[in-house]
C-alpha cells in the first residue's frame, strides 16, 4: 500500500558557511495547520 504524505525540512547556515538541517517534520497534507505546527517548533528551538 503506497500513502501520500507530506514532508519539510528545514535548512539554515552557519556563519562558517556550513548548511544544518534545522528541522524536519511529516505531515497528511501541506495544509495551514501543518505549517503552522512545523513553523511554531522551529521558532522554539531558535535562538539569536
């Protein structure tokens, strides 16, 4: 069985030029509640 799903990753770069995955998250659909989520928790795990 094959399922649809959607999936966001996050990517930031250091001051050294060096990219990092800041977050990653897996959802039913791109909807608004989706992002909302995934935006909400990389605004917590953000500092500076």
């Amino acid at each position: 069985m094959v399922v649809s799903k959607a999936v966001v990753v996050a990517t930031g770069v250091t001051d050294q030029g060096r990219r990092e995955i800041l977050g990653v998250d897996v959802g039913d659909s791109e909807d608004e509640v989706f992002w909302r989520g995934f935006l909400t928790s990389l605004k917590r795990g953000l500092a500076g």
